[in-house]
C-alpha cells in the first residue's frame, strides 16, 4: 500500500477491550467485574511463562504463589542473567515521597505526552496506579534502594522530569529489582509451584483451534527439541533493539520468541518505534561487538560540542573556544544539554553526518567537563560521576576529567512488540506478552526509569489478574497432549529448520550477516528515517537475507552446545522484523516520538506529528513469508490527555 | 590510542563433559583497544572462515553486571585485572608478544559443558534453599513504614552487588563457594526485612553450600577474584550467623 494512502480491504480495527468509565476508576472497578478462578482450582491450570527478566519472573512468580502450576523458561543458565539486570538509573514511581506535588495523575499524563502521543491511555493510567506498589513489594523483598539519613527512600529526578519520582539503587537498579524477583521466583520453585527450565530457548508457539496451546522449545545444552503445553502461554521475552547489530542491549536479546509468535498469527504493532539513546560511548573498530550506555545524568554537568569546522582532526584541547559549536545550547537556548533523548540523538546525527564528528572514526560528539570541573572542582564531580568516569576510562583508554568524553547515540530500548489488549493478551486467545516484548504503554517514545516500572507492573500486579479472567472459563479442560498433531508438526518444523542451517555450508559467519543487516537497518530506519532510505532498506533488506540463506556457515552439529546454531535463527528472525520496521516506518506518514521521518518536520526541524490520520496503532498480520503483512490499526482516543507540540527552545 | 599488538592464545578446548579436553594454540594479532572478548570474537570468526568451529564462551551484558562471562586468565579468574569480569577486560592489559592461557572455570562443582563454558546451576540452587524474604505479591506494606538505617542499606547493597558470577570458586583452592553463599545471606541479615527467616535460611543456604563446594579455608584468593570486591568479612558474618542459627533453630523448634 502507498504511504498514507487508506487502510487495505481486509484491514480491521482493532479493540483494545478497555471497560468504559472514568479512567481514575477503570482498573479498581475492572479488577472486581473479572472472573475469578477459586483457590483451589488454580492448580488445574498451567501456565508457561517464557523469560525470567522483570516481567517474566514477576509473572512467574506470582502466579506460582497464586497457585497456578507454572513452567518458566529462559535461554540463560540462570533466571538472574536476563537483561533486565543492566538497567543502571532507576525505576519510576508516584509515591510522591518528597512531596513535590506528583501523583498517579501527574506520572499518567508525563508518560501519554513522553510516548507523543501515541499510546493507550487507559494502559497507562493503570500502570501508574500499580507504580506505588512495586516499590513497596521490592522493599519488602529487600532490594536495597538509596536512602537518606532518615532511613527513608530516596527519589531523583530523572530523564529531566519535574518532580523526584525515581527510586534507584546506586547505578544498578535493575540488577537489584531483578535479583529480587528472581528470589520471588526461586521461592516459589523451591515450593513445587514453579518448574523452571533454563537453556532452553523457545522456537515456536503452537495454537491448536486458534488458541495458544503450548510451545517448543531446544535445550541448548543437549540440542533437544520438546514440546510443552499449558492452559496459556506468557511471552516475556524482551526488545529487538539488537536488530541494529550494535546496540545497548545484552548480547542474547533478540526477536525470536516474539517473532515465532506473530507468525503464528500474533499482531506485531509499532515495529518502528525505536529509542536511541544519546549518550553511548561510540563504536571504536569494526570489531565491536556492542554498545555501552553513559548514563543520561552526564548531560547534567557535560556539554556538548564539536569542532566548527568540518573534518578538524585537532585534539580537543588545541581547539579554541571560538572554533567550538555548542549545538545544543545554541539551537534550545531553554533546555540546552537537556533537551529529551530524541532531541539529543538526531541532533548528534546531524552534526556528525555534516563532517563534525570527533573521535579516530570521525563518530562522536564531545561530552565535556572542563567548565563542571572548574566551577565545582574534581572532587564533586568525581564524587557525582566517579563510576562512570572509570568505566568510560576502562573502555576507551582516555580519561574523562582531562579531556572531554566522546558519546554517540546508539540502540536501546524498543517501544514495539506484539499487540496486546488491556488484559495483556494477544489477538490470540490464551497467549499474552509482558514487559518490552509487547507494544503497550510507552508510545513512540519511552520516558527514563520507566520501563523497569513497565515490567514488574505487568508481572505482578496487571496479569496475575486478568489471566484468571480467561482461565476461569477454561476449568476442566485438560490441556492439549503433546502428542498431538499440533505439537509434533511443529516439533518437525524446529528439526527441519536447525538441519537446514546446519547443511547451508557457505562461506559467510552468522555475526557477519547480523552486522551487515544491522548497518542497512541503523543507516535508514535509524534516528532520521525518509522516504528514499526506507525504500532502500526495503530492496536491500530482501537481498541480503537471500544471501544469508544461501551463504551462512553454521559448523558443528544440532546435539551439543552450539552458539552459532542458535544465532543462525535468529537472525533470520531479525530479517523479516527489520523489513517490517521499514514498511512501518514508511506507512507511519509523520514524525512521532522516536520515529523521525524527515519529510514530517515543523520549520524549526522538530518532529510533526499528524493526529488526523495518525493517531493508532499500527498492528501488523503475518500472512506467510512470501506475502506482505496486513496493516491492521488500533484508534487511539485522549480523552483525559490534551494533545499539544512538543517545544524545547 | 590503539596500537595492534601480537599475542598467542592458548585456549581450552572439549567437546563436552566427558570428553577429555586440549589445549589450542593460536596467534593472534589484535587492536589494544578490542576488549578481551572481542578478540575471541574475532578469533571465532577466523576459525569459523576456515571450516573449524568456533570456540564456545559464554558472555551476555559485556558490561560487567550480569556474571554470565568468565574464563581462567594465565591461572586467574577472570585474568589479571582487579575488580574486573572478563567482559570488561581490556587488551591494553596485555603486551606485544604476551601468552595468554585461556580456561575454563575449574571447579568440581561446576562441571564443564563446553570449551570455555561450565554449569553453575548449583549457584542458583544455593538461593532456591533460602535466599529469599516469604513476601508474596501485594501482601508488602508501605515501602517507608519500616526506615532502615543509611549505613546498613549501604553495606547490604555491597553484598547484593554480587553477580553471581561463580570466580569466588574458582579461585578458591577448595573450590568453596563461601563468598557467594555469604554475600546473599549478608545482604539479607543487614535488613530488617530479612530478619524474621534469618535462622532458618542461613543453615539451610549452608547445607545445601556443603552438598556442592568444599569448605573455606580462609585462603582469601576468592576476594581477589571478585570483580565486585565483594568483603570477606561477610565470611566471617556468615559463620558467625551459622553457629547461632544451629543453636536458635534447635531452640525454636522446642528440642533444645
Ligand atoms: C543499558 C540499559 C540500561 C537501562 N536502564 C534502564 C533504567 O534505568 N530504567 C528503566 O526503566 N529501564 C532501563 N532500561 C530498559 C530495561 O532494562 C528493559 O526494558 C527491561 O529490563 C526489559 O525487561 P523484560 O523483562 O521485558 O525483558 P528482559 O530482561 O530482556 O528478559 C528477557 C527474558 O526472556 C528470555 N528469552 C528471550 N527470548 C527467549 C526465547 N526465545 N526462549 C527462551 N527465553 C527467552 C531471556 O532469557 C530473558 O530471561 C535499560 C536498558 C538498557 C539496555
Ligand atoms: S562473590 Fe564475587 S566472585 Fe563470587 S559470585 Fe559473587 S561476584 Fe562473583
Ligand atoms: S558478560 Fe555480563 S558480566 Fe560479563
């Protein structure tokens, strides 16, 4: 279909299944219309949770001390190892401890205008209701957050919020957030209630009848494929923000679960919404092999500058003040070093690809100190940043207090992911996702601290409840058998698809596929997205995913631990996503949040929305690898949220 | 800046459990600015070009926090860095024409599965026997009713710092897992909310500690190994809390 043009034919809208009401009652009033499932019945249900990060080992737990009889799986050797466990800066919350006039209202409406506008209003209110009590639950299981002197919990403002609602725990919140619901989890497999798998990753969802009946899954280890079944299935399986090859993310995320899902008939909404975060170290060779992120608070003391001059290779310190181009500060004299991430990330983009850019690759822009450190001396900044300071020094060799850090924007967090309703659940029946892995409540932009807050909702406090709505009218139904034909058809298909891998003997390594898709989907479906570049990646994309069927070198065999063998799929998965972002992207006939297409912009460079033909979701339906996918739409109301242009001159 | 230096690596390598295992030689010629990761990336590639598998290794954050990585570096757990994984190991620490002995983590509890890689799963089983509060989802109270002194949060979080990581053990001539074991059981007794199961979840974390590792000798080397510097004093803690809890657990269960 041509951008812009109307939806196709078979193109349906989509419902959300959000209750009626006012939305500061929605989800209390909800909570008691939904069926209930008795205690004692629970254990007649089985539940598979696949994941163990926030969201799944929240879910996982819960349900398993709920009583439901849960099977978890992660791909890791351990639940601890999830991503989850890099998230450095903090977790948001509308405790409204320091009194500084938050409030679930106040974090509701934030997070509507820091998505742009493009995300479930009703989504999002219930997961700023439920924000309170995730801080209560992870004190309680002893995660040792920041306090003050008092002995009480102690906020930051974060990702230039106007109140103090972030609770963190040093730079490590999500480690400590996720060694807690890991704990939770590992309680409730001492108790019986959880069977956990570890190393065995998920390669296909199976339906029986139209409804999620089970997976299969290969262990890592023993190369053995298996199927399992339950009463409903759980996808807690993280972002794709790895389709970019570089990026922050652990070097295991990927689509896969996801992926397999949506061809199974899962709607995929919003591929294109991307977060790339600005303050990255830059890549400094080929080799690279990922990304690491500098925390946003840098931007609190650094600023930001290039040499004005294109193509000036003097080192920083022999670059006179007057040759020096402050971008930021000089294009948002308001906000400065502090304009929001997507600001940050283009602005970068533009000054770099123009022939500003530092660094022995020409791809960063200056972070520096020099005017902090004078003005408040070492000390105090090392006393703010000490940490990050050493890490950079760790990773690059230079040392930031002498001369200015190099940052560059890069992959992080994905606000797409498999479409759910209000319940969590899939177009398909009995099959839910949580945490990144699905589209639901950040929009086209995800605000800082916000997606740890996402996950442990999901986990603990969104679908324990509502999955007892479905299963309730499922009591005394056995699940599937898995020697049924649903399952041993699919358990053939994971079988043909690692021999084929096995048996393509080109020439060419996995990485090297993944890196080259990564380059097309970064140059053109990254910051800065237009008509031509999309259009491309849409030839590109195609022809080299033929060329990685037909020429990747998997070694080794299908019965032992083999690292290429499991990349090998999912690459292929990341092809078929990234033609799917290209398309989105093309579609989506404006600029919103992280998805910047330049032929959308106001006079001033910044993003345009277009809410008239705009505001919704776009879902998209599998429909076979050899036919395009069915953009299906989600209309999106703001009834409690006024609309407005973001502006940070 | 980067310079490209040339060192041979010498790395484990078996087919799995029962396999007996050799030593591979390969020259390498690598950017000081590659992480040591990078270059058994770059190394894999080459292999991989040329019709040999790859080397297996296992890494996911590469940033230091998620303790999947970690190999045996000229004889040190996670090599010569201090405070350092694997992962965020640099090749500036290495020099023109060094060797660099590449192992797997030997330790009799965790049993090798694949070259680089091993099991640490006993690691979580330690935690599944106690390294948790009972506070099921939505029975916690208000996050601020019970204030918890600055100074004890503070020391708690430096024993929550633990990756997991398992180096501990493998630096450890015994092959204890005492740091790790400590570190979560200190964590947990710093807090008031890990006081009411402080007993019961010492000595069961202690027993099932035993039925996998040796015992600590108080050799030291799995501090040294730590890349999160994790104390010993939390040992001592440990042990101290080990031998009350055997007399307060008999107590409490009325057979004093
Ligand atoms: C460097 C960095 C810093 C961040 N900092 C913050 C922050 O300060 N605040 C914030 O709010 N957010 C932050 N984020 C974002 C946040 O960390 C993530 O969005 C969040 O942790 C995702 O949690 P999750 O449970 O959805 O998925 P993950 O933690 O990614 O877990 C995915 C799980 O699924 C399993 N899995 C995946 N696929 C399969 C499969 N096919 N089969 C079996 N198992 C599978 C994995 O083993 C894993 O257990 C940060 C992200 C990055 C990259
Ligand atoms: S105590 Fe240190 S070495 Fe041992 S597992 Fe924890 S982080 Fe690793
Ligand atoms: S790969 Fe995560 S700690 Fe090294």
């Amino acid at each position: 279909m041509e951008p812009g043009a109307a939806p196709q034919p078979n193109s349906t809208v989509l419902d959300s299944k959000v209750p009626d009401g006012p939305i500061a009652d929605l989800w209390e009033n909800h909570k008691f219309s939904m069926n209930l499932v008795n205690p004692s019945n629970k254990r007649k249900f089985e539940v598979i949770v696949v994941g163990t990060g926030l969201a799944g080992a929240s879910a996982a737990a819960t349900l398993g001390e709920l009583g439901y009889r849960v099977k978890a799986f992660t791909f890791h050797d351990s639940p601890r190892r999830a991503h989850s466990i890099a998230a450095q800066g903090g977790i948001n919350a509308a405790k409204n401890y320091p009194n500084d006039g938050d409030s679930v209202h106040r974090l509701f409406y934030d997070t509507v205008k820091g998505g742009d506008y493009r995300s479930r209003e009703a989504n999002v209110h219930r997961l700023a209701e439920v924000s309170v009590n995730i801080i209560d639950q992870a004190t309680a299981q002893g995660v040792p957050f920041a306090r003050d002197y008092g002995g009480l919990l102690d906020n930051r403002s974060f990702g230039g919020a106007q109140v103090s609602r972030t609770f963190y725990a040093r730079g490590q919140t999500g480690q400590q957030l996720l060694l807690g619901a890991y704990s939770a989890l590992m309680r409730q497999v001492a108790a019986g209630t959880v069977e956990l798998h570890n190393r065995s990753e998920l390669l296909d969802v199976v339906l029986k009848d139209g409804r999620a009946c089970g997976i299969v899954t290969r262990d890592l280890v023993s190369g053995e494929v298996t199927p399992h079944s339950a009463h409903a299935v759980v996808l807690a399986t993280g972002g794709y923000g790895n389709v970019y090859f570089l990026s922050t993310n652990a070097m295991m995320c990927n689509v896969t679960a996801a992926w397999r899902a949506h061809r199974r008939g899962a709607l995929f909404a919003n591929p294109c919404y991307t977060q790339i975060h600005p303050t990255c170290i830059p890549a400094s060779d080929d080799f690279q092999s990922k990304l690491t992120l500098m925390s946003e608070s840098l931007r609190n003391d650094g600023r930001i500058w290039v040499p004005s001059g294109a193509g000036d290779a003097r080192s920083a310190a022999d670059i006179p003040e007057a040759e020096r181009d402050y971008y930021l500060e000089r294009k948002y004299p308001a906000f400065g070093n502090l304009v929001p991430r997507d600001v940050a990330s283009r602005n970068a983009k533009t000054v770099v690809d123009a022939g500003h850019g530092v660094g022995p690759l020409n791809n960063g822009v200056f972070l520096d100190f020099a005017v902090a450190i004078e003005r408040d001396g070492h000390d105090a900044i090392a006393a703010r940043y000490g940490n990050l300071f050493d890490m950079y020094q760790r990773i690059t060799g230079e040392n930031p207090y002498t001369s200015p850090m190099r940052i560059y924007p890069a992959s992080h967090y994905t606000m797409g992911g498999l479409w759910v309703d209000y319940h969590l659940m899939t177009n398909v029946p009995g099959l839910y996702a949580v945490g990144e892995a699905n589209f639901s409540d950040h929009g086209a932009n995800r605000l800082g601290a916000s997606a740890l807050m996402q996950g442990l909702a999901d986990g603990y406090f969104v679908l324990p409840y509502t999955i007892g709505d479905d299963l309730a009218g499922l009591l005394g139904d056995p699940v599937v058998p898995t020697n049924d034909p649903v399952f041993t058809a699919a358990v053939a298909g994971v079988e043909d698809e690692t021999s084929r891998w096995l048996s393509t003997n080109g020439s060419r390594s996995v990485d090297h596929f993944h890196r080259e898709l990564g380059r097309i989907v970064w140059d053109n479906i990254g910051m800065a997205r237009t008509e031509t570049g999309l259009r491309s990646a849409l030839s590109d994309i195609p022809a080299l995913r033929d060329e990685f069927h037909n020429d990747v070198r998997v070694l080794g065999s299908a019965d032992t631990l083999n690292q290429s063998l499991e990349k090998a799929g999912r690459v292929a998965d990341f092809f078929d996503l990234a033609e799917l972002m290209a398309r989105d992207a093309l579609e989506r006939e404006e600029s919103c949040g992280g998805h910047f297409r330049e032929e959308h912009q106001t006079a001033e460079g910044e993003a345009q929305r277009d809410d008239d033909n705009f505001s919704h979701v776009a879902a998209w339906e599998w429909n076979g690898s050899d036919t395009p996918q069915t953009r299906h739409i989600e209309e999106l109301t703001f009834d409690n949220v006024a609309l407005s242009q973001r502006s940070y001159k | 800046m980067s310079d490209i230096i040339s060192v041979t690596v010498k790395v484990w390598r078996q087919d799995g459990p029962d396999s007996s295992g050799g030593f591979e030689t390969h020259p390498q010629q690598i950017s000081t600015d590659a992480s040591f990761l990078e270059m058994l990336d770059l190394l894999n590639e080459q292999l991989n070009d040329r019709g040999e598998e790859p080397i297996v290794f296992e890494s996911d954050c590469r940033e230091g926090i998620c303790g999947t990585c970690g190999v045996m570096i000229n004889g040190r757990a996670h090599g010569p860095q201090k405070a350092t994984a694997t992962c965020q190991l640099h090749m500036r620490e290495f020099a023109d024409g060094d060797e660099i002995v590449i192992e797997p983590f030997r330790a009799a509890g965790f049993p090798v599965i694949r070259d680089l890689a091993v099991d640490r799963s006993p690691l979580d089983h330690i935690i599944e026997s106690g390294g948790y509060i009972s506070v099921g989802s939505g029975a916690a109270p208000d996050a601020n009713l019970t204030p918890v002194p600055r100074d004890a949060a503070e020391q708690a979080f430096d024993a929550a710092a633990c990756i997991g990581c398992g180096a501990c053990v493998a630096a450890c001539p015994n092959s204890a897992a005492q740091l790790f074991t400590s570190a979560k059981v200190g964590h947990m007794a710093l807090l008031p909310q890990g006081q009411p199961e402080r007993w019961s979840r010492t000595e069961s974390m202690v027993e099932v500690m035993e039925s996998y590792f040796g015992s600590c000798t108080n050799h030291g080397e799995c501090h040294e190994a730590c890349p999160k510097e994790i104390s010993l004093d939390f040992i001592a803690y440990l042990n101290r809390d080990y031998v009350k809890a055997k007399v307060k657990n008999r107590a409490l269960s009325g057979q004093r």
